[in-house]
C-alpha cells in the first residue's frame, strides 16, 4: 500500500522549471 | 506482466518536510510509481521512496506535454474545501466555501482559479469539483 501524500501543498516549482516555461 | 515505470531526473534540490517525503539532489533519477493531482508525485530510487513535487522532475524521454492539459478558459467550477493566504504575488488568497472556476490543471498541483476579474495560482487539494460530496 502507498502510504498517504503529504496533506501540505507541494512547494511551488523551483527557478530551475519556471526559466523553462515559456 | 511487469509495471514499466517512468523515469525522471531530479532538476533542483528538495529538502523534506515530512517523513513520507522523499529529498532530492539536481540530477538524482526517481521511477515515478504514482502521478497525484495534488502535485506530489510517489517516487522510488535505488534505496529509498517518498513522496516528491512533480515540478522539480523532469522526464528523461523528453518533456512529456501530452499529460498537460490546455487551458479551459470558459472555467470548471470548484469549491474551495480549505483555505490559503497567498505567498507570492502570482497567488491566489481564498477562504474555504467559495466558490471559483479552474481555467489550467497544472500538473505541479497549482492550479489558475479565476474568482470574479482576479486570476492566480491556488492548490489542487485544498479544491474540489462543485456539487460533489467531500
């Protein structure tokens, strides 16, 4: 069984992805 | 027959902050096991699992556009099931009740919500599709 997901929203995509997007 | 999982590379690193997270050094390669809406992703390397935001992963096959979906400009309705107050100026602040319009299902769980003329990011999991029992 997969335990459960965090209940916290995941942190915002870090520079690294937004650079990326166009 | 045997599960084929997906690949991905790490592009950031990640501390974790929970003990069912799992942290990430740029560069580590994670087999994705589950894909959440809410933007954690369930991820194994060689001696260790946890859960890992999808946007600090990128697949190794190339980017894999086919799963983002195109913006809805027309909206869905959602209601909001918990509130936020926004972090960052692309963010959106709501209070648990309202009701908004999702125009992007981000794969990263941050999702544009449209609340009257305003616009901005808001977390999949504190949301949930109108008329549908929690």
């Amino acid at each position: 069984t997969i335990k459960q997901p965090p209940t916290q929203p995941p942190p915002r995509p870090p520079a690294e992805a937004r650079r990326k997007q166009p | 027959g045997p599960i084929v999982l997906q690949t991905y590379r790490s592009i950031a690193d990640f501390a974790k902050s929970s003990t069912t997270e799992m942290a990430l050094q740029a560069g580590d390669l994670v087999d994705v096991v589950e894909k959440g809406e809410s933007g954690w992703w369930f991820c194994q390397a060689k001696n260790k699992r946890g859960w890992v935001p999808a946007s600090y992963l990128e697949p190794m096959d190339g980017p894999d556009e086919s799963e983002e979906q195109e913006p809805n400009y027309e909206g869905e309705p959602f209601v909001v099931i918990r509130g936020y107050t926004a972090v960052e100026d692309d963010e959106m602040t709501l209070q648990e009740g309202e009701a908004i319009e999702v125009i992007h299902k981000l794969l990263d769980g941050w999702w544009v919500v449209r609340k009257e003329e305003a616009t901005g990011y808001y977390p999949s999991m504190y949301l949930q599709k109108s008329g549908q029992a929690q």
